[in-house]
C-alpha cells in the first residue's frame, strides 16, 4: 500500500471523484495541498475572492448536476466562503469546501488566522468535518461527496488541519462510504401514494406546485406525463423555472411575490395543490393564513423535515420525486378540468392587457426588454445567470426557459454578486454553451473583482449590466412601503465601459433600444468575455407585486396601458 502524505492523498480522491476543476485562492494553512496540487490533473482556477470561488463552484454544480469545488485557506480565506455556503445551502446545491487549518495542537489557542470554521459553518452545510491526521483524509472525502450529492444536496465542508496535510500514511481509496444512520428516501409507502391517488381523482380545480427538487431529481419527463394526464395546470417557483417549458400549454409561469397573477390566482382558488420539490417558501405562500384557503394539499418531497415546516398538508409523500411520481402516475386516472383550465385562461387574458411588452414604442430602454431581447437574440437556449434584485425577477418572468437548468440565481438566499462568478463556474461546465451573466449595477459591484478571473481563464461570459443607478428593488420597495423616501439606494456608478477596458474586458454601452441588436452581436461575435452596460429607466418596478407577508392574490399590479398614459399625461 503507497504512503501518501495528507495533502496528495486530497488529491487522488478528488481525481477519483472525477473533479476537474477546482476554484480557488492560497493562503498559509492550506500551502501543503497546493503543493501537492502541481502533480495531479486537476484545473485550478485562481479568484480574486474566495467568495467568488464559492459562487463558481456553485455554478458549475447548478448546470451540471455534478459536485462543484472550492478551496481556501484558514480564518478570512474560509470566513469568505461564507456567503457562497449559505447560498448553496439555501437553494441545496451540491459543492465541497476544502479549507487549511491551523495544526491540531494549536487549535483552540488563537493561533494566526485561526478561526473556528466547522463552528461558523454548522448551521448552513448539509454537514463538515475536521481533520486532524492524514488518517481521516480518504474516508471524509468519499463521505463529504456522497453526501453532498445524494438525496437532498447540499455544500458539505472539510476543514484539514496542517498537520493533517502534511503526515504520511497509507492511501486505500473505500470502496462506498459506510453512513448507516444516512439513508435518502426513494419510494413513498404505497398507502400514502393511495390517499393522494384519492384526492387527486376528487379534485376539480387542482394546481400542481413545480419547485427545485423537479430539477434536482431529474422529473422534468414525469412532471409533464403527470400533468397532460391530469390536465393540471403547473405554477413555478423561481428555482423551477424551466422544470416544464414556458410554452407548454399547462404552464402558469412563476408564481409568488413577483409571480404572475393568474398562477397567484389559481393557486387561491385551487381545491387541490400538489406541491413537487419546493418547500413553500414565504416569498412563494405570502400570508399563510389565508393561503390557498379551499385546497387539500399533496406534498412529495425527500426531505422530511420539510413536511408540515411552513404549511399543514393532507398528504405527505417522503421520497425522490422521480421515483414518486413513476409510482403515482400510474395510479391516477386521466382528467380534463376545462372549467378550470377556461377560468385561468381568462384570468390570464387580463395579465396580458398589462404587460410591459405592450409598451415597447415608447422609446424608453426598459430593463424588462432588454431581457427580452437577450432571450430573443440567444434563441432562449444560452446559460443564463442573474444577480438578484428587480433585474432577477425581470429575467425569471421574460426570459422564458423552453430546457431545465439554463436559469441559475440565487433564490432562498438572494445573494447579491453571485451573478457574475456563477457565470464563470457554469462555463467550466458548458464551454461550448453561451453564457449570460444579467446583473444589477449594485450586484455587479459586489463581486466586479472576478472580471480579472473571466480574462485568465479566458471565460466565454457575456455579462449585461442593467444599470439604472439604484439599488432597485430597495428602491422599489422604498417607493411602494416608504412614502418614497429614498434612503442609501442611489448608486453613483463608476464608467463601467471604461473598468471592462482595464482588464482588456471589450465592452459596450447602450442607451437606447435600437442600440441593442448591434451590442448583442458585438457580445456573441467576440470571443472571451464582454461587458455591456444598459443604462435603463430608472424607476420601473416590478409588477405584480405582493407586498412582504399579504394575501397571495392581493397584488399590486401593472396599470393597463390607458389607465397609465391618463395619470402620466402622455
Ligand atoms: C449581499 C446582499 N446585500 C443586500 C441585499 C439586499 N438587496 C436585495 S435587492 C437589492 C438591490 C439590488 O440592486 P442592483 O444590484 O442594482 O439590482 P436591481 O434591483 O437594480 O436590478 C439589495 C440591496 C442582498 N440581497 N444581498
């Protein structure tokens, strides 16, 4: 048996995992592994922050379905993973962190730059560990990559101490981790499966309620067969988006606080909902009170920690949703349900008469047709990632996904300054794929510092600025909920043109929407990364909008065309 030092053993796992990228920044406390890093066939990509590593690493997981990796040192290395674990625990995303720490005899002593990152980390990985001697290396990378993956994914952390990098001992990679007490759910008990089968053939107006598990479990083909079937109508949550395609006649769009109307409408209507893969988030339920208050409520999820958390259900199914949905399927006898499918259809008819889209001659550059022009110009078939404000739910409702997992964003965190980094990361899965980062001038800034990691790696990423000076959705919600007092929301913005310049970054600025066809040429005509700045209407807001914490269908909505041009004067 060969004897390894710590640090090499890291990397035969990681190379047995099939890991073929790594994102990442050095420090101190982790030298030994970078060391080592030189002999095995691993990419490493340098970032400038090692939250943009974590974002990297995240995006790449979210577009391929595969464990992303990412790498820093002990004390401020690892405390800046932060923000990218929580974000991937948020939204269960499948990453690895690997951090140094300061050797085992020293910890607990306040050594330099020692920080106690399994303590920081507990409440937002899926699980970590700390390493203390070579010994443990092989087993809790085998661990930390089955369980990140496996039933509900999520970021796991290895903490490794120095010591631990640099002993030697004897390398066996284990055949398949032994976690006993860890067994994902695949099948729900087939008297459950009965008592849902029961409801459904009752119901008369049922919704079915299409969130991130339909991705993460693959049940993209089952959630149709399931939905032509019953004739059931399908509302998205922002993570769903591209679970059924948009143009799919069944398809209610997103649904929530910046859903659409008629989804809002259907669901508060509905006798039955059946809730695939989401968790009824408060941005997606509103006020849980008076919440679909006439539906009896199927619930299939593999977590059960999140049967009953926000919302009461009837019927829980604990299990992988692909599998489930194979089981029920059969189980159901087919329906029509055209009352209800008319009754959404006109509600439907309304939200069209609203829609900004019906405003594009008036000269002004909206974000919301700039979004619409991207997804126009790339066939809606390009990579697309997005930072998180108004410009995010602009993109969830106008760049309408045809394929699933094409639409990455930070959704139960809302992290800003992901947008950009995701970008990168998706790219090193998809390199033969075009790959949009839309972002808000105020996200962009956040994380602006990976540009310099796009042009070393030479990374095919079109990022759009949608730059209308403000934090705006604070601004918009200072508008709507603060008499529109507008407090810390202005941003006076560097010349974006001129920053992509310093890094040899091409970059363009449009100001107006004939300008746009020709910079959406300049972008997929060049390759490398580019930069367009869209300098927008300032103060355009979401629509619908329902305020933080009100009922579902008390939305604020787009004025029709007419109603506006009265109180405009125009
Ligand atoms: C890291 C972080 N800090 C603060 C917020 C709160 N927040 C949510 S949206 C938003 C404004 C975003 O502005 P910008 O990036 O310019 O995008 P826009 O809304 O204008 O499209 C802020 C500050 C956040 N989501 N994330």
């Amino acid at each position: 048996m060969p004897q390894l030092t710590g640090a090499e053993i890291l990397w035969e796992c990681l190379v047995r995992e099939g890991v073929e990228v790594v994102f990442g920044y050095p420090g101190g406390a982790i030298m030994p592994v970078y060391d080592a890093m030189l002999d095995y066939p691993i990419h490493h990509v340098l970032v400038r922050h090692e939250q943009g590593a974590a974002h990297m690493a995240d995006g790449y997981a979210r577009s391929t379905g595969r464990v992303g990796v990412a790498m820093a040192t002990s004390g401020p290395g690892a405390t800046n993973l932060v923000t990218g674990i929580a974000t991937a625990m948020m939204d269960s995303i499948p990453i690895v962190c690997i951090t140094g720490q300061v050797p085992a005899h020293l910890i607990g002593g306040d050594a330099f730059q020692e920080t106690d990152v399994t303590g920081v980390t507990q409440p937002i990985t899926k699980h970590n560990y700390l390493v203390t001697s070579a010994d443990e290396v092989a087993e809790v990378v085998r661990e930390a990559f089955y369980i990140a993956r496996s039933g509900r994914p999520g970021p796991v952390l290895i903490d490794i101490c120095k010591n631990a990098q640099i002993e030697k001992t004897d390398f066996e990679y284990p055949d398949d981790p032994e976690l006993p007490g860890y067994c994902p759910p695949q099948h729900a008990p087939v008297t459950d499966l009965k008592k849902a089968a029961g409801l459904i053939a009752e119901a008369k107006r049922p919704v079915i309620l299409a969130g991130h598990g339909v991705l993460k479990s693959g049940a993209m083909d089952e959630l149709k067969l399931f939905a032509e079937k019953t004739q059931t109508p399908v509302a998205l949550t922002l993570l769903g988006l591209g679970s059924l395609p948009a143009s799919h006649p069944l398809s209610l769009g997103m649904m929530g606080m910046h859903g659409e109307a008629y989804a809002n409408n259907a669901i508060q209507e509905a006798d039955l909902l059946l809730a695939f893969g989401m968790r009824f988030d408060d941005r997606v339920t509103g006020n849980l009170r008076t919440y679909a208050p006439r539906a009896r409520k199927i619930h299939i999820e593999i977590d059960p920690s999140e049967i009953h958390k926000n919302v009461h259900v009837d019927v829980p199914l604990v299990g992988d949703l692909k599998t489930v949905l194979g089981d029920l399927t059969p189980m159901v006898q087919p329906a029509d349900h055209e009352e209800w499918l008319d009754q959404i259809a006109e509600w439907k008819a309304d939200t069209e008469a609203r829609d900004i889209m019906a405003w594009a001659d008036d000269g002004k550059l909206y974000a919301s047709h700039v979004i619409r022009d991207i997804w126009k110009h790339t066939e809606g078939d390009a990579l697309v990632t997005t930072d998180v404000g108004q410009h995010q739910m602009w993109a969830a409702q106008y760049y309408k996904l045809e394929q699933p997992y094409r639409f990455l964003t930070s959704g139960g965190a809302g992290t800003m300054g992901f947008g950009m980094p995701a970008a990168i990361g998706a790219w090193f899965g998809h390199k033969d794929r075009e790959v949009w980062a839309l972002v808000g001038d105020g996200g962009f800034q956040m994380t602006q510092a990976e540009l310099a990691t796009a042009v070393n790696e030479g990374a095919n990423v079109k990022v759009c600025i949608l730059n209308n000076s403000y934090l705006g959705m604070v601004r918009q919600w200072q508008e709507f909920f603060f008499k529109k007092r507008y407090s810390a929301v202005y941003m006076r913005n560097p010349n974006f043109v001129k920053l992509a310049e310093a890094y040899s970054i091409p970059a363009r600025r449009v100001e107006t929407p004939d300008e746009i066809a020709d910079a959406m040429d300049f972008a997929k005509n060049t390759p490398g990364p580019v930069l367009i700045e869209f300098v927008v209407e300032q103060e355009d807001a979401v629509y619908p909008m329902v305020p933080a914490g009100a009922d579902l269908d008390a939305m604020i909505r787009r004025p029709v065309r007419k109603q506006r041009e009265a109180v405009a004067g125009d």
